[in-house]
C-alpha cells in the first residue's frame, strides 16, 4: 500500500519529513503541482562570518543562526538567558538562579580541560569579552555560532572554542522609526525541597540522634525544658513527652519564608531609527531591574548604544557604534547558603518562640549545645552580610571603507573598550564571623577595584569580482592588533570597632590583607581568505592565519592555523533540476571543511618562573624584604593548545523551503593540552605546565525547521535543534593515564571527577553504595553481640550494626569494602537541544518553546550536605520519615537486639541509614546514592501576544501595538530531587559539570509586556 501525496489534498500542512521518506523512497507520490524552488528569502539570508558576511546558500562552513526575532520573543534580562536551547552544538547552563548568576557556555563540548572553554565573542566584527552579557538582547541583530574550521580559522589562536559573532541593529533608510518595549516580571520559587515538617517526627528524630551521640542533655535543654536526663522516668516516658508538647504544634517553614515571596523585574526598552539614503543612525537605552526571591539579591543594569554609518562620497563609508552600561549587583551572583535556609530547626522547642526562631542570630545558642551546628540564622546573616559589585563599561568602533580600483575595497576599523569593577562586602556585628571569631576578625569588609582597557585595530582588503558569469571570486587578506591591560588592588579591613559606618569610614578599622596585580596581553595577527563559487554549484573556501601572542615565551610565540572547506550544491545541478525529485528536494548541499585553531585562553606569563616578595628576619629583627619563587617552574616551549576540526554537513530543503534540514558530523581533536605536570622534588618546584594532553571531541547535530500550516489567516512553524557530543581523553602526561579533580568538601559535599585516558571527560568517582546492613546480616551471640555473617560485604573499618551504610565490596576477593574509588557518575548528556513552536492567527500569536537534556548525571551535593550530621537541623522527609531506627520508644535508648530492631524496622531494605556515630563520618564519602539522572524537559516559555489592528492604531499615530503575557519556566519533568536539573555550580575547569551545591533554585516568572512602534 503506497503513500500518495498531493500538494492540494494536503491543505498547507507539511509532515515531519521523516514521516515522508518512506514514500519518496518507494517513488509512489504523485508530483506535486507546483515546481518547487528554494524560497528566494532563505537564499537571500545573510550570515555574519569572520570579516564579512556570506549568503546561507554560498555558505561552505558550520554555522548555527539565531536571529533578532527569535530573540526578541524572549523576555530577559541578558542574551545568554535568550540563547539557551536555540541552536545545535551551543550549551549555555547557568550556575545558579540568581540575579546576576555567572554561566558556563561551550560549544562542541568545548578545547581544553583545564584552561579557558569559552567561546570567543565577536560584536560588530570586534572581540569583545563576555558579550552574551554586556550587549541588550534588544539591540541584537542577530547571532551566528560558528563552529566548524572554515568558519573558525580566520580566527586562528581565539577560535578553537567556538566564535559566537553577534551582530547589532542599525538605522534604516527612510522615516523615523521609534520603538517601546516594555516587560514586567513577577518571580516566584518554581520549587520547593520536602524537609521534615511535622514537629513531633523532628522532636523524636532528633532525640534519637542526641542519645546516640551521647548529647541527650543537650537535647533536653533546647526540647525538654533542661530536664535533667537522670530524672528517674526520663527515658522511659520521653516518647509520651514529646507526643504531649508537639503533637500540633505548629513548625516553621524556612523555604517559604525566605523564598516564599515574589521578585519583580522591570524593563524598559526604548529605541529610535533614522535615516537618509547616505546617512543611517540607530540610538538604544534599556534600563533592567531584577529582584532576587531572596533579600538583599537584586542586578540593576543601564545601557545606551548609538549606531552610525555613512556614505561620505561615492565608495567612501564611515560607521561609528558605541555602548556604555553599568550594572549594580547585589548579593555576589550567586548564593552558596541554601542549605543554610533548608537545615534550620523548625520549631523553637521550649527555648524560642517561632518568631524569635526566625528573627535572632540563634547561631551561637546552637552551637552551644553542639560545636557541629555550623549554620547561622539565614535571615540575620543576609541582613548582617551585604555585597555588591559596581561595574561601568565603554565600548567605541569606528571603521572606514573605500572602494578602489575596480572590486577592490580597503577597510580599516578600530575599537577601544575600557571596564571598571568595584566590589564591596561588609559584616556586621550579627554575622557568622564576627560571633565565631569576634576577636581575629570582628566586623569586617572588602574592597575591590579592577580597571581594564584594551584596543584592537584590524585592517583588511577584499577583492570580490564574478567571471563570465558563472566565477564568483573572493578575497581577503588583513592585518589585526589585539591588546588589553588590566590592573587591580584589593584590601581585606578586620575588626571594626562599631558598624555605624560601615566601609564609608575604614579609619578604625584593621588591614589584613591586600594585593595589587596588573597584566598586559597582546596578539598580532595576519590573515586571508579566499571563497570561489562555480556557478552556485562548487563552492571552495581557504583560509591561512599567522598569529603572535604575549603568552607565549620566545621559542613558540606565533603560530599558524590553515583551513579548507568545500561544497557541492547538488541541487543546482542540471540533472536535479530537470528531475522530478527537484519537485519535493529543492535544496541539497553537501558540505566537508577541515582546519587548524588555537586556544590562548590561558593565564598570562605561564611560561615565566614568578617571584614574590617576603619578609626575612636577620638577627630575629624583621624588616629585610626577600624575594621567593613560586612553587610553578616557568616553561618557555609553552605553545599553544591546537585543534584539528574535522566536520561533515549536509543542508536539505524540501516543499519549497518548508521542510529545512541541516545535519552535521564533527570530529575536533585537541592536541598540546596545557596541564601541570609533577616534577620531582630535586628540581625545587613542584609542578610545571606542560604541553602533555590530548583529547577529543565527536558528536553529530541537527536543526530542522518547518512550516507546518500556512494559510491567510494561521501560521504554525516549528524549530528543532539536538545535539550530541562525546569526548575522550587521548593522552596525559608520560606515565599517567588519569588526573583527578575534586570539588566541594566534606558537608558541603565532595566528588572526584576523573580524566583517564581512554575514556570521556565529567566521570564521577566514589563509592558505590548498596543500601545498610540488616539484621538479616547478623547472627545474635548468646552475650547479645552481634557477628555478620560470611559472605556480607566488611566495612572498611570497625564492625558493622544493623543501620549502617554498606558500600560494595571493591577488594579482589569480593568480601570487603577498601575505600576504592570507582566510577559512580557521568555527568555528560547523551543529547542536548531545543524545540520551539510558533503559532499566528490573525492578530495573535503563540509561542511555546522547550529545552531538553537526556542522560547526564547530577552529583546532588544539596542532598548530601543535608545529611545528619549535627544535632537541631531539619533533614529531608526522605530521610527523617525513612531512617533506621535504633532507640526502642518503650526504653527510650538503644538495643541491639535483632528481633526489636526488626519490629522497628518494617522493611528494612528499603531504609535509609540509622543516626549512629558511624554514619555520621561514612555520610561525608562521595557515594553513588547522591548521583541522580540528570535529564529534563523544560517548557522554558510560554507567551501569548496580541498585535491592535491597523485601522485602530492609525487614529493614534501607532505603527504596531501588541501587548503580551509570557510564563518562564512553566514546569519541568525531570526524575531530578534537588531544585533544578540544570546545573552546574563548580567552577574552574571543564572536567568538573553537573556538580549541584546548595544553590540558588531558578525562579519561575509571570511576565507582561507591551511593544509599541511609532
């Protein structure tokens, strides 16, 4: 039975064209009626690429597009927030939900393991550090990732992570065009953890650790009234006391008090276009304001951007683009201290009032009764511990272009940016360091200030001619200088005698600290390019790229990065063309580019031996300066990290451009890995970076577009992106074949991620845990002792009761637990992407778009520090209604006896460890119990809009009104138990993602917007 399809019957719907392959395969369709040719429109498109720009038709490298519609259909505070999910190959996953939260931004799985993984940014065809967050997403053209080696290699020593180039709106010829938009965001906490919320559970959960711990009087203090424990009856009538004081008592619900509230973000946008036929001008101001859920969290951002350009004379051009912004955060970026807020007690016992719980540093109450207690009163520590960091940038182009001779056109362009950041904090008399060390330390602050500039100046000339109507010819060759400075001073104030001031006076305060450093780096840099197309069907693209580098000592300080790329048209070929297949496929390109980049993403003078000054005591009197070297031995064959891009496409349209498809094969393989290499001790240093690793990156992508319904008054396209990226470690230093890299801290919560050789980078190692030992694994002694049984798995210290946690054996006999790490996790997604629906009906319009992530495992550190480990703090339900019970409520103290413990227990596999001294030092090993699949689907936004009819809005003198409702983060489905999925809260390499500790939970936002065109 065949498959017939006909253009009419199917009404301007257009299947998935997987659901066509089968037919067009069987040849069983019918022609459809009209010849289908690619729409002139995606022909037409332009893509920004290095020096210029390039038809998407002409196009011969990797390149992924996003442009300013789809940007501007997301409501945000920066562009990385607008980015995320919106093209194949891109992984943007932000540290944290709060305001101002820094981002971890690779594409193709990024070129190094520990040196720098980020992109680099191009605005306006200059470098321009962290861009995705200086540049207004409303001010963006459109943004072009490009990823593979013809794409990338004109950027030689900056291109081997990848190039986001972003491109910014301009005047427009023709009348003025004024634009305002505006956006109100209400946050609220998407959600929340399920903590141990009855008081009379907590009460008797936490006397069950206290008597274990041997602190029952010190439970007794804070739940008991100070009973004394040797009060006759004590223990036996403990469990009816605690049933009788908070049966209903009523409990304090942390999260919903400090994360319960609503954040407000308002945006204002405003924006104005004018332009002759020489003259166009563009001028942008946006003002944002983000509250965090949580107090004193908040980022307040100003930006005004001017575009320029001109037509002097005939074949003369000047353009002028400049932008100046501030940012005020507040709150640091970010918030380690969720679990601060999710450990508090929940009731005051007979020692507080709820609202005093809630209101009073209690800090040193608690950690009176337990030196373990190390979590101060949230809610105080927020209002006592403030920061903020003021930050000014400037940024001015300028170029000149002049056509000469014939097809020849010489430009030269400058830019020159300068950055300014000063970051305060200050503790006040009721914060944490003050009350554990009010001697030392006291009331303290910071302050910090760092200065940047840098310029760059590039020169090019570009032949651009056709021949015989069927040579297209281009060529380029320039010359570029990159150079930037920066300087900082920072100074540490200790023991302030009062905090009425704060750092507005530091007179009386103490310097502890400071340092100064400054650091200059520059990169000269000669480049060409030469593109030639036959007739729209052979398309060849060569580039050459000779770059010189600061970073680098004498013996490897330039470098050379060439590229090739190809492809083939297939379409446009006269045997497609007159085939009937050119009916249904009216567009195929095949696609093949190879080439070299580098990475200078690294520290400066990595290649010196550095010193430092100290002081040297002669004769016991201080005060003669010495000079120590570090513990780093300088290398000065340093080189650069280099990687050899390999990349298959293909590009296929279909119904008329309809139906687009854009699959790609890349191999990158990354060699001369700068890591730190051991050196033995009779070299008087300790490590040295070395050029010693390689390592590679594999991975397919794909992007498919349709237009699923197109009539005269409803419209249904669809976006689809996937991507899926392996690496493997290739080789480390000689004689090693792995380097480990461990993250967090004992309660806070600790893994080691390994690089091994042979295998893929973000792998966890632990201990694999198997649930606790039973009573089904002892035999009870005749005294009452307990010996386990042969065959169960020995701890790796001491002997084992029932409740303890039992790890798997990992010894070659099988039979004991050694301490062995082995791997328990792997951070890596098997597939990353984003879809995105759009819908239109006369005046209203729909989006719906989703994000996805599928495998990839998170290390639940949250989890982890919320384990048992000091008297007086809430544990999840999972645990508190779920623990291995130890004390028998008609003794209110501890047996052993294997029968009891049974009754205890109902279904003892299923249980979670007991509150014993023992568990409370295995919890703080990195376990497998804590690492939990990572994958998700997010709605990441909703938005419903309404544009005003015409005919109203010209009584008004309005062009175009529409006003908008949008949802952010609508609902998630993941198996994930911790706040959010998407993850990643370590920082510092790439071999450390998916590391989850106690951070700040992503809010979801209920948006209204109105944009107004005049």
């Amino acid at each position: 039975m065949s498959l017939i399809i006909k253009h009419k019957a199917i009404k301007g719907i257009v299947f998935p064209a997987f659901l066509l392959s089968s037919a067009f395969l069987a040849g069983q369709q019918e022609t459809v009626s009209d010849t289908a040719k690619v729409s002139t429109k995606v022909i037409d498109e332009v893509v920004v690429i290095g020096y210029g720009t390039v038809k998407k038709s002409d196009l011969t490298g990797s390149v992924s597009s996003v442009s300013a519609k789809e940007l501007a259909a997301t409501p945000a505070m920066n562009a990385l927030q607008a980015l995320q999910g919106r093209a194949a190959g891109l992984n943007i996953v932000t540290a944290s939900g709060a305001p101002g939260a820094n981002a971890n931004v690779t594409i193709r799985g990024g070129a190094s393991i520990t040196q720098g993984t980020e992109p680099l940014y191009i605005v306006d065809g200059f470098q321009l550090d962290n861009a995705l967050n200086v540049i207004n997403p409303n001010d963006i053209e459109s943004i072009d990732v490009l990823k593979g080696a013809s794409a990338i290699a004109i950027y030689g020593a900056r291109g081997s992570n990848g190039i986001i180039v972003i491109k910014t709106k301009g005047g427009k010829k023709g009348k003025t065009i004024i634009n305002y938009n505006n956006f109100t965001s209400f946050d609220t906490l998407s959600k929340k953890l399920d903590m141990m919320s009855n008081a009379e559970d907590y009460v008797k959960y936490q006397y069950e650790m206290a008597n274990l711990a041997g602190r029952t009087a010190q439970w007794s203090n804070y739940f008991d009234n100070n009973l004394p424990p040797e009060t006759p009856g004590f223990y036996t009538g403990v469990f009816n006391r605690i049933n009788e004081r908070y049966a209903n008592a009523p409990t304090l619900d942390w999260q919903k008090k400090m994360l319960g509230g609503s954040g407000l973000t308002t945006n204002h946008n405003f924006n104005f276009s004018v332009g002759t036929e020489k003259t166009q001008a563009f001028v942008s101001y946006n003002y944002n304001k983000q509250d965090g859920l949580l107090s004193n969290f908040s980022e307040t951002r100003n930006s005004l951007r001017t575009n320029i350009t001109s037509e002097l004379y005939k074949g003369i051009r000047v353009d002028f683009n400049s932008v100046f912004n501030t940012n005020s955060l507040n709150g640091g970026g970010a918030y380690s201290g969720m679990k601060k807020i999710l450990l508090q007690p929940i009731s005051g016992g007979t020692r507080f009032s709820l609202d005093q719980l809630f209101n009073t540093q209690t800090y040193g109450d608690f950690t009176a009764l337990d030196p373990s207690f190390d979590t101060e009163n949230p809610f105080v520590e927020l209002q006592a511990s403030t920061s903020n960091a003021r930050t000014r940038n400037f940024v001015a182009n300028t170029g000149l272009e002049i056509d000469f001779l014939k097809n020849f056109t010489f430009r030269t362009a400058g830019q020159y940016n300068w950055r300014s950041v000063k970051s305060t904090s200050f503790s006040d008399e009721n914060s944490r360091a003050n009350l554990t060390d009010p001697t030392t330390t006291g009331i303290n602050g910071k302050i910090g200030n760092s200065e940047s500039y840098g310029y760059q100046i590039t020169n090019t000339v570009t032949y651009n001619n056709t021949f015989g109507d069927k040579h297209k010819l281009n060529a380029l060759i320039g010359q570029e200088l990159v150079y930037s400075q920066s300087e900082s001073n920072n100074m540490t104030l200790i023991k302030f005698p009062f905090p009425n001031f704060g750092l507005d006076d530091i007179s009386t305060a103490t310097v502890s600290d400071k340092s100064t450093d400054r650091s200059s780096t520059s990169l000269l840099s000669y480049f060409g390019r030469v593109t030639y197309n036959y007739d729209d069907r052979y398309l060849l693209t060569a580039t050459v790229r000779r770059d010189g580098s600061s970073k680098f000592g004498e013996k490897n300080k330039w470098g050379f990065f060439p590229s090739v790329a190809a492809a083939w048209r297939t379409s446009q070929e006269s045997f497609w063309q007159n085939s009937k297949i050119n009916n249904v496929i009216n567009d195929l390109k095949f696609r093949v580019e190879y080439g070299v980049t580098g990475n200078n993403d690294i520290g400066n003078n990595l290649f010196l031996t550095t010193y430092s000054i100290t002081d040297y005591p002669m004769n016991n009197t201080p005060g003669t300066p010495a000079y120590v070297t570090s513990s780093n031995l300088g290398n000065p064959f340093l080189k650069w990290e280099e990687l050899k891009s390999t990349n298959i496409g293909v590009d296929l349209a279909l119904f008329n451009s309809r139906i687009r498809l854009t699959s790609e094969w890349y191999n990158n393989n990354v060699s001369d890995m700068l890591l730190q290499a051991v050196l033995p001790a009779s070299s008087g240093y300790s490590r040295q970076y070395q050029n010693i690793g390689n390592m590679r990156n594999r991975g397919i992508e794909f992007t498919l577009n349709t237009i699923n319904w197109r009539s005269e008054n409803f419209r249904w396209s669809t976006d689809f992106n996937i991507g899926h990226n392996r690496s493997k470690v290739l080789s480390l230093e000689r004689g090693r074949d792995s380097r480990t890299f461990s993250v967090g801290s004992n309660r806070a919560g600790v893994v080691t991620y390994y690089a091994t050789v042979g295998e893929q980078l973000g792998e966890m190692y632990g201990y694999v845990y198997q649930g606790i030992y039973t009573t089904d694994d002892f035999i009870q002694n005749a005294n009452g002792s307990l010996t386990l049984k042969d065959g169960v798995v020995k701890p790796a210290t001491g002997t084992p009761k029932p409740g303890d946690i039992k790890f798997a054996a990992d010894n070659e006999a099988g039979d004991q637990f050694t301490r062995k790490m082995v791997k328990i996790g792997d951070a890596t997604p098997d597939f990353i992407g984003g879809i995105s629906n759009n819908f239109s009906y006369k005046g209203f319009d729909l989006a719906v778009f989703m994000k996805f992530s599928v495998g990839g495992d998170v290390y639940n550190a949250t989890k982890h520090s919320l384990s048992p480990y000091a008297l007086f703090q809430n544990v999840p339900s999972e645990f508190g209604n779920n623990f291995y019970h130890l004390i028998d409520p008609n003794t209110g103290q501890q047996t052993m006896n294997l029968a009891r413990l049974k009754e205890l227990n109902p279904n003892e596999d299923s249980r979670l460890w007991s509150l014993s001294n023992t568990n409370t030092q295995t919890i703080t090993y990195p376990s497998s119990y804590y690492v939990e699949d990572g994958s998700y689907l997010r709605i990441a936004q909703l938005t419903l809009g309404y544009s005003l009819p015409k005919n109203f809005l010209r009584d008004i003198m309005v062009t175009n009104a529409r006003i908008y409702v949008t949802v952010n983060n609508l609902a998630t489905i993941t198996g994930y138990s911790g706040f959010d999925p998407e993850v990643s809260a370590a920082s510092g390499v790439a071999v450390t993602p998916g590391y989850d500790s106690s951070t700040y939970p992503r809010s979801r936002s209920y948006v209204l917007g109105i944009n107004l065109t005049f």
